[in-house]
C-alpha cells in the first residue's frame, strides 16, 4: 500500500511539473532560511554551556546608579580577593585581568619575532582552570601558573610561535617588558565561548604590568578587563550573595560611594547575551531571528496550500473514479499527504545543500566559526525531522481533507465549485497572510537601514573622513614629539594630535570631578580625553566658549564640552575660569567646545574633559589629504618602524571604528534583507501559481469579455484588482506590528531616526511593484490570447 502511494504520488507530481517546482522551490528556500536561523541561535545559545556546574558559575559585576545605572562586566581589582577571604559562599573564586592587542616576542629566537595578539592576554589565577573547563595537553593546571612568570598558551598558539617544537620552558616575553616561561598547553579553545584569550600569564605579575592597579587599596578603579568569577557551594544561592554585597560594599566604600557601587552576580549562562554588560548577542536578536525562521515556514507552507486547493479542481474526477472504485476516505488523506511528504523531503534534501553552501557567508558575516552538525549531534536532525513533519501535515492535511471529502457523483459530472475546495475567500486569507508577513519583514529592513544610514551618516560633531590612528606602544615623550614632528612634515599631512583616543572610542576612561569648592565631587562622572593641543584642530572640533589649550605635556587646563557646563548648572561662557578637581588635579576650565558623541548613537553624550597628560597618550591620529593617503601610509610605516623598532606597526581608520560600533545591527540588516528577499519570492512563487491557475480557469471568461469588446487594461484589471485588494489589506496588518517592532528596536538608540509614513509608503510599494511584475507576465498572456481559441477550450 504504502509502495503504491509512492508510486501514483510520483507520477502525479511528474504530470504537473510547474505546480511541482513552485511548491519545492518554495519549501527548500524556506527550509534553508530555517536551518540556518536554527543553526545560528543553536550556536549562540551554546557559549560556555559545556563547562561542568554551569549553573554555580557566576561572574560578579558592577552597577552604578548614580544620576542614571550604568553597568560594567567589570569589578575592582582588588574585591576578588576580599571576597574570598570575608565569604564562604564559593568552593573557588578566580580573578582574571585581560588586556588586548598585546605584543609577544620570542627573545629565543636567533631572529626575534613580534606578533601582536588581538585577543590579547590574561592574568589568570589558578582557581580560573578549576572554574572553567579548559583542559591542559601538557602541564598540571593546579601549579601551571602558581610560580610567578609563568605562562600557558594554547596549541594553536603554540605552533604559531614554535612549529613542531615543544613549547614547554621556552620563553615569551610580553611588551618587551616581561618575560614568562611556557609550563603548560592548553588544548584550544572552544569557538562558543567569550573566554577568548589564548595566553594566561600568572595573575602575580599584574603587579609589574601595573603596579597601582594591582595593589589591594585601587578599589575606585573599575578596568574594563578586570573580572572575578565565583563556582558558588552546592547549597548556596545567588540570591544569598547578593543579599550580603551591601554589607560588603558598606567595608570598603565610604561617603557618597555607598550609594553609588552595588554588585551582583551575573549567571554564567547570561553572559553572552545581557548587552548591559559586554554580552555580544542580545535576546531581542534571538527572537526576532526566531519569529522570522517560524514566519518564512509559514509562508511556504500557506504557498503549498494555496496551490493545493486551487489544483484541487482538475483533480476532482481522479478522486471521483477512485472512489467509485472503492477507495476509502482515509486512503485518499494519505495519498494526498504521501503526495506532500514527496515534495517536502525533496525540498528538505535541496535545503539542506543550499544551506551548507550559504553557511561560509555566513561564518564571514559574523565572525563566526558555525558548522551544520547533521551526523554529529541530535539537535539538528531532531530538528529537521519534526520540521518536515509539521511541514508534512500543516501544508498536506488541509488539502488532503477537501480532495478525500469530494462527492464522487459530483466530482465525475464536473459540476464541483470552488465552494466545495474552500473557495476563493480561503484563498484570499491566506495570500493576504503571506503578503502580511512579507511586508513585515521589508518594513524592518527598510527602518533599520535607514537607522543604520543615520548613524553611519549622522554629523558626530567631529570629523572623522580621512583620519589614521597609528599607536604609541611606550610613554616616551621624546619618541612622541619625534614621530609628530616627522609625521607632520610628510606631504599631504594636514594635521597631527597625540591622544589617548579619538572623540569616539570603545576605549573610555570615566572618573569623578569635583566643581570648585563644593565639598563632594558631583554626582555623575567625567569621560576623560586626555589629548594634546592640536586635539580639537584635528578632529575639527568647535569652541562655543573660551580658547584651546596651550601646548603642555602634562595638566595646566581644562576644556569640556557643553553638557559638562550643563550638568554643573552654568552656561558655557560663565564656566570659563571656574577651577576644577580630576584625579587629584586641580585646574582652570579653559574652553568649552560644542558637544560631540563620545560613543554610538546607541549612548548619550557624556559629559568630556579634554586635557594635557602625556602618560596617558596612546594614539597617534593624523588627517590626511585624501589624494595622498596612500603615500603617506608607506611613509608613515617607515617612520614609526624606526622610532619604535621593537613594536609592530598597525593602523586604522576612525571611520572604521566607529562602524565597528554597529557590527551587531549591521548583520541583522543583512540577515533580514536576505530573509524578506525570501520572504517576497516564495510569496511572488505562490502568487504566479495562483494567476497561472486563475487564467486557465477564466480562459472562457476572458475569451467572452474580449468578444464583447473588453481591451487589454480591462482584462488585466480583471487579475490586478484582487490581489491590490490583498496586498493593501496585508499592509494594513503588516504596518502596525511593523511600527511596534522597530518602534522597540529603536529604543537602543538615544539618536535615532523618526518613523514616519514614508517608510511605509516604502513598504508597500515596494511589495506592489514586486506583486505587479509576478502577476503582470501571466496576466498579459492570458489578455493577448486568441479569444476564438479560448471559446473553444471548455
């Protein structure tokens, strides 16, 4: 039984070619879409989930709340040791200090070698390798990094600097500064974890990286990379730590900082994806990828059973001689579905194929290191059986059920309506659903490409074209001034500054000011820039009040910006003079220049002190005539290579920076630009079936219409109006979900752009002009043919 239903599915489908091929293009491109939506949030969803007691594995954070909250993955240095040494709650507690781009040397080499790490390096305690789960191939990772300059490294790094050979008590010497020798390989790294630094260094040189820092009184210090984790006892919860860290701020803060510090623990399984922090994959992302994978499924399987029913007419004596033959109900409902199950794991077959070949674009697009696991794991083939399945009975059963209930009488004597296959009203429910969900997408793709033109766009109060950083590895001031000086004098230089950022940076350092005599510091913080006095030149920054500063090398003024003389309630112009306190340094304000964004547009402006303070310099950015860019990057390489000969050389552009700001809203634009081009096609597939089907069965209504003196446009009316119909009602569901989607998602950004009706108008017709296109070929073929021969089909 079950081999004939086979057998009679394939040739059904073998004699109805072009319905065959919609339905199967349709399903593989939304099965593909599916898979990989599923193979995205399966690897997003699986960071650092294969450490063992995940669940007691917290990392403890900071929060501020001060004028606003503001949150940081980060804590004082010193707290993971007071925590450990006051509490009893965790079975291990493990501070890590991590740094990026540093610079390695192989001073054992006959020919030193340099590279420059990108993840960086970690002062890791011991207990970290007791916490988290990342083996050792060689070495003991209880003693590994106990001794002081010493060192575990990753496999991968390990051939990188040595090859072949073993590692194991050579040495690397960090910012030619400090040398460590090898004691242990670790074995490399998972890609689904945010624990990404492939060097650990014992956490007792922190002290010679930095000693201040590393001292246990820097509790008003809070360094981006400065982290503590915790493996919490079996019987203590989060809820009882967090319940005891005021007591514990209440020990080592004092005055207005006990209202201001609070710390909790952050479970490790939300790391990943709580933005507040340093979370990459925000949730909202999750879930919006979730809703578009469930949403392009949907419309491959209403575009199945559109066509289905509208097939179901010239079918209707088939059903009718099997019945009389004495096929039972139940028989036909499973030959239908056969007939489904055929084209679905076809499509599932092709789906797969294609999504294997699009994966390496998308490992590109995000940076990522995703596989489709069909053989290696259970999710994905548990996910693809039941996805065939629900697609199986959700496109097969409707239609199986209206064909195996057909009146043999009825169904032979051709006298079956479309009333008796749902009707056109059926229809009409479900192309309006498809153009619904269709129009959904193109609204979000059209609202966050034009935010993402906004921000890429949007004036930053500063310029930010044809500007190179370059780094200053030591804090050298006459290496400094020689480098400015010979860089300033290359052809095609405009202008030169020596920073510790540019005005907009990942890189912040925030701190408290004190106004005057006022006897507490304020009660928001300062972004400092420290920056010598062609700072503002450079990067075109504007005064609205006061002078620049004059040349210095270290403190003697102040410039801020205009929300700093707001929040301290003067105009800029009255704040000139006024004397300020920053890091125990007092100085006059000098100048007060126009506000800048001193981060994404995701953040508000902060309130800016730009000073003199060579120590913290840590950039070179000069601008350059755009016509000589080229030359001045290779001469600038040979200048910088002989004023730091032991350091590599690097660069970037400012405004490639500052798009790496919206890396995240940058792969969800292409994503869902991708996903609504699916999203249109398959429902452009399904909408050219139905017109194919609507013209055969109005070959004698349009062959009359065109005897009694209908014309060409009449005759493509006769198609157009139904599905305008559609479409505008599609919009008129699609519009307000669509407003309320981007509406939140735009939340994220402090500037944004206004949604107004034109981004609408957009939408739909955009999806007019695609719909117009798909129904308009057909269409004309059907109103050009002969009506004498149209008469004479039926």
């Amino acid at each position: 039984m079950i081999k004939n239903y086979f057998k009679i599915a394939w040739r059904t489908l073998l004699r109805n070619r072009t319905y065959a091929a919609i339905n199967v293009a349709g399903l593989t491109l939304g099965i593909a879409a599916a898979i990989l939506i599923f193979t995205i949030l399966s690897y997003q969803l699986s960071f650092d989930t294969f450490h063992p007691n995940k669940d007691r594995i917290y990392r403890i954070v900071t929060e501020f709340h001060d004028q606003r909250t503001d949150y940081s993955p980060a804590v004082p240095q010193p707290l993971g040791k007071a925590f450990r040494n006051d509490y009893t709650f965790a079975d291990q507690t493990a501070r890590v200090v991590s740094y990026r781009n540093m610079l390695i040397t192989l001073p054992e080499e006959k020919e030193v070698k340099k590279f420059i790490e990108d993840k960086g390096v970690a002062f890791a305690e011991p207990a970290y390798f007791d916490i988290f789960d990342f083996p050792l191939l060689e070495g003991d990772k209880r003693t590994a990094l106990l001794r002081p300059n010493s060192a575990l490294i990753t496999r991968s790094i390990a051939q990188k600097y040595f090859g072949d050979a073993s590692p194991i008590g050579k040495r690397i010497r960090l910012d030619n500064r400090i040398d460590f020798t090898i004691t242990g390989i670790l074995k490399d790294l998972p890609a689904n974890t945010d624990r990404s630094q492939q060097i650990y260094l014992s956490y007792d040189n922190l002290k010679q990286q930095n000693s201040w820092f590393a001292s246990d009184s820097s509790w008003g210090n809070v360094y981006t990379g400065s982290m503590c984790f915790v493996r919490l006892k079996p019987s203590v919860t989060a809820a009882q730590v967090n319940k005891a860290f005021p007591g514990f701020v209440a020990k080592y803060f004092k005055g207005d900082d006990l209202r201001v510090w609070q710390f909790r623990l952050q479970p490790l399984t939300e790391i990943h994806f709580d933005t507040r922090y340093d979370g990459y994959f925000d949730k909202k992302y999750h879930m919006a990828l979730f809703f578009i994978g469930v949403f392009l499924i949907v419309i491959a399987c209403v575009n199945f059973i559109n066509m289905a029913t509208a097939q179901a007419l010239s079918r209707a004596r088939e059903v009718g001689v099997r019945k009389v033959l004495g096929s039972l109900r139940n028989q036909l409902f499973w030959q239908f579905i056969t007939e489904t199950a055929l084209i679905t794991l076809l499509a599932g077959v092709l789906a797969l194929g294609l999504a294997f070949l699009a994966l390496p674009e998308l490992n590109q697009l995000t940076m990522s290191q995703m596989s489709i696991r069909l053989f290696s794991g259970w999710q994905l083939p548990t996910f693809l059986t039941l996805i065939l399945a629900v697609i199986i009975f959700l496109s097969g059963a409707y239609p199986g059920l209206v064909l195996a209930r057909f009146q043999p009488v009825l169904a032979l004597k051709s006298k079956l309506s479309q009333a008796h296959v749902g009707g056109f009203s059926l229809r009409r429910i479900l192309v309006t659903s498809q153009f619904a969900i269709a129009q959904l997408l193109v609204i979000g793709m059209i609202i966050i490409g034009y935010q993402m033109h906004y921000s890429m766009t949007a004036d930053m109060g500063f310029d930010k074209e044809s500007i190179v950083t370059l780094p200053l590895p030591v804090n050298d001031l006459t290496k400094m001034h020689s480098l400015r000086d010979r860089l300033s004098a290359l052809s095609g230089v405009e202008k030169i500054s020596l920073s510790m950022q540019p005005p907009a940076s990942r890189r912040n350092n925030n701190t408290d000011v004190h106004f005057e005599n006022r006897p507490e510091s304020e009660r928001w913080s300062v972004n400092l820039k420290p920056a010598d006095d062609q700072y503002i030149s450079t990067f075109g920054l504007k005064l609205a009040a006061g002078r620049n500063l004059y040349p210095a090398d270290t403190i003697r003024e102040y410039l801020v910006n205009e929300t700093f003389a707001r929040k301290i309630g003067i105009s800029p112009q009255n704040i000139i003079g006024k004397m300020i306190t920053i890091d125990d340094t007092k100085a006059p304000i000098v100048g007060v220049v126009n506000d800048f964004h001193n981060y994404s547009l995701h953040s508000d402006i902060e309130a800016v002190a730009v000073m003199p303070n060579y120590y913290r310099y840590q950039s070179c950015s000069m601008r350059i005539d755009p016509r000589h860019i080229r030359e001045v990057l290779a001469s600038a390489e040979k200048i910088w290579n002989s004023t730091y000969p032991d350091y590599l050389y690097s660069y970037t552009f400012l405004d490639e920076r500052i798009a790496d700001f919206y890396f995240l809203d940058n792969i969800l634009l292409t994503l869902i630009e991708v996903f609504a081009g699916i999203a249109i096609f398959i429902s452009c597939l399904g909408l050219y079936g139905l017109v194919s089907f609507m013209a055969v069965r109005k070959t004698k209504e349009i062959g009359v219409r065109k005897v009694l003196g209908a014309g060409i446009s009449q005759i493509l009316w006769l198609f157009g109006k139904e599905f305008t119909r559609l479409i505008v009602i599609a919009f008129l569901i699609a519009a307000p979900v669509g407003w309320w989607v981007t509406h939140s998602y735009l939340q994220s950004f402090q500037y944004r752009v206004h949604v107004g009706p034109v981004m609408f108008l957009a939408a739909i017709s955009f999806t007019f002009v695609i719909a117009a296109l798909t129904v308009g070929y057909r269409s004309i073929r059907a109103a050009l043919a002969n009506p004498v021969k149209s008469l004479r089909t039926e």
